[in-house]
C-alpha cells in the first residue's frame, strides 16, 4: 500500500500560479473573439435590446468559468 502525502507549500502555490497564468492565457485565446463578435454585434445592430445580452453572455459565462479553469490545471499538475 503506497503512501501519498499532500503536496508541499511551495509545489501547491507553483501549481496554483502555473494554473492561473494558462488558465488567464486559454480564457483569453476564447473571450478575444467572443468580445469582437458581441462588440459589433451592439454596435451594428442599431438597436440595443435583448439582442446585446444574447452577445454578451458567452463572454460573461466564460469570464466566470476562468477560476474554475485555473483550479483544474492545478490540480492536474499537482498530480504529475
């Protein structure tokens, strides 16, 4: 029977930073075209309704999804 122990400290906050420098890199490969499309959508399409939330929303979602994004890369380098 093998015998884990938790990271250190040292290796969990490397693991955190390398999670959250990729994970804010990937985000931002995706919200670039997300924030073009939904910036000329409201700007072409005259009309600012519920249009521009239908826009926007991806983007919102994908900006929440980032924390969520960085604690699996951690992890999964936590596990190497």
């Amino acid at each position: 029977m093998a015998f884990e122990r938790p990271p250190s400290f040292v290796a969990a906050c490397l693991a955190a930073a390398g999670g959250h420098i990729l994970a804010s890199f990937l985000v931002g490969l995706v919200m670039v075209p997300l924030a073009l499309a939904a910036w000329s959508g409201i700007v072409f399409s005259g009309d600012p309704s519920a249009a521009s939330l239908g826009l926007v929303l991806p983007w919102v979602l994908v900006l929440a999804a980032q924390p969520f994004v960085a604690a699996w890369i951690a992890r999964r380098g936590l596990d190497l």
